[in-house]
C-alpha cells in the first residue's frame, strides 16, 4: 500500500506549482507515495502540462473552481495512501519533511493530524500552530496576563503568535498549508470528506474542529520543515476570510459563548 498521498491544488500558479512537484520528488526518499495534482479550473496553462511535465502524478482536472477544501476533497477522493498529505501549491521542501512527518504520526496513535515547522522564503518562522477561539485566552491576552508566565508555559498556552514554533506540542488547530492526516478518520467525518462548507479560509480550523471531535489529537511537529511562499497560491486574506471567521463561530459556539467571543475578538482587533 502506498504510504503517502500527496494532494496540490493548482490554480493559475504554474511556476509555484511545479517547483512544489519538484521538490517533493527530489527530497521525498524515506516513503512510498503518490502525487495527485488537482487543477482547480485553471486558465493560465492546461492541466495536461503537469502530466506532461510530470508522467507519474495523477492529473484530476476540475471543469470548475471548488476552492481550497472542495479541490481536496477531489483529490482525497482518488487517494490510495493510508496518510494524506494536503500541501500548498506555494511550498516546497527543502529536506524530506514528508518522511519525517509520516513518521511521527506513526508512532503517535492518538494523533489525527500533524503539521510541520513553516518559514519564510528569507528565513524566520511562521504561525501554522494554533488556538481555538476562546474567553480563557482571550482575557489572558487582553489583560496581559501572559507577562507573568514563564516563557515555555506561555508559549505552549497561547501557541499563535506568542510561540516561537521551535519545540512539538499540541494544538487546537493547524494551517491547512501542510496537513497530514490518517486515512482512516475520514470515514468517521460526515460523508467520508473533509468539511468543504468554507470555499477558502477558516476550512482548515473547520476541519481540526471535526477531528478532535473525533477523540484525535492535532500536533505541531518542529522537527521537520518546509518553505511557506506565504500568500504565493491564494493571495492575501480578505473579507472572505472575516466572513468565513464569523460562520465558523456561528456553527460551532452557542449563545453567551459566542457573544462573549465577538466581543473579545473586537477588543482584540482580531478580523
């Protein structure tokens, strides 16, 4: 069995897109795998041009744009893998992270899904490891209650922009930007899919959501790591994502909680 299912989605991103295809086969050595290359409805080349560039991938060409989470779930669907990897168009490794992350998740059974260290182009690392929104942190980050914490409690309370990414812990929530997941728990989410309600933005937090959910764990992995072109596949956030924000917050928090979320949010200058 195929250890790894790789799935990229391509849309109007030709250059990044092939230099993500490139690494993964020049730095992938330790696993199985297999690469499925989504093209998202694509005018800037023909889909044909990445099998043609790349023979050994699966091409799954859609006649329209599903987004981030729709695409993924058209590549998941032809996955053979018995871990999926869903990576950014507009990362590329630079060691065999795919191996190294795989592994971990092996040996971690209470682990849904892991993500890895994510830097910047010119170095320096970005925020994949996250919290879920909450009164606690909210209030501690408000009252600037995290000045009296030593600096790991701190981190490993707070994760975000206040961790330094630079030991594995557990999160909330993971970026979906290198998202590797166990096959298996797919058949306990609601129509053996990732949830694809979000177009882009905010899926990836939707989808910690449902998996812990599930009894899973989200981990961080600072062991392996990959080059984020941050915003090189999507472009920058916009209102879709303040809005995204506002809908998961809805389905998933009730009454006071959810006022009480808004309200910190505001205060906080978050969205």
């Amino acid at each position: 069995m195929i250890q790894v299912s790789i799935v990229v989605i391509n849309y109007n991103t030709f250059a990044l897109t092939t230099a993500c295809l490139e690494s993964i086969i020049a730095h992938t050595h330790g696993v199985s795998y297999e690469i499925i290359l989504v093209d998202n409805a694509s005018v800037e080349t023909r889909p044909a041009v990445f099998k043609e560039r790349f023979p050994a991938i699966k091409l799954v060409a859609s006649e329209k744009n599903l987004g981030f989470a729709g695409g993924n779930n058209l590549g998941i669907a032809v996955a053979e893998g018995e871990v999926i990897l869903l990576l950014n168009s507009d990362t590329y490794l630079e060691d065999d992270a795919i191996t190294k992350a795989y592994t971990y998740l092996k040996q971690h059974k209470e682990v849904g899904v892991v993500s890895t260290r994510l830097t910047y182009v010119q170095g320096g690392n970005q925020s994949p490891a996250q919290r879920f929104p909450s009164v606690r942190y909210y209030l501690i980050e408000l009252l600037r209650l995290q000045k009296l914490l030593p600096k790991r409690t701190r981190q490993k309370l707070l994760l975000g922009a206040f961790f330094d990414h630079s030991f594995t812990t557990e999160a909330d929530w993971v970026w979906g930007t290198f998202f590797m997941f166990r096959r298996e728990l797919l058949q306990q989410l609601p129509n053996g899919k990732l949830n694809d309600d979000f177009f882009m933005y905010c899926e990836d937090i939707q989808w910690c959501w449902d998996i812990k959910k599930l009894g899973y764990q989200i981990h961080y992995y600072s062991d392996a790591s990959v080059v984020h072109v941050m915003g090189g596949s999507s472009g920058k956030k916009n209102v879709l994502n303040t809005d995204n924000r506002k809908t998961f917050l809805q389905k998933n928090y009730a009454g006071i909680h959810y006022k009480s979320i808004v309200l910190l949010e505001k205060l906080l200058g978050i969205n």
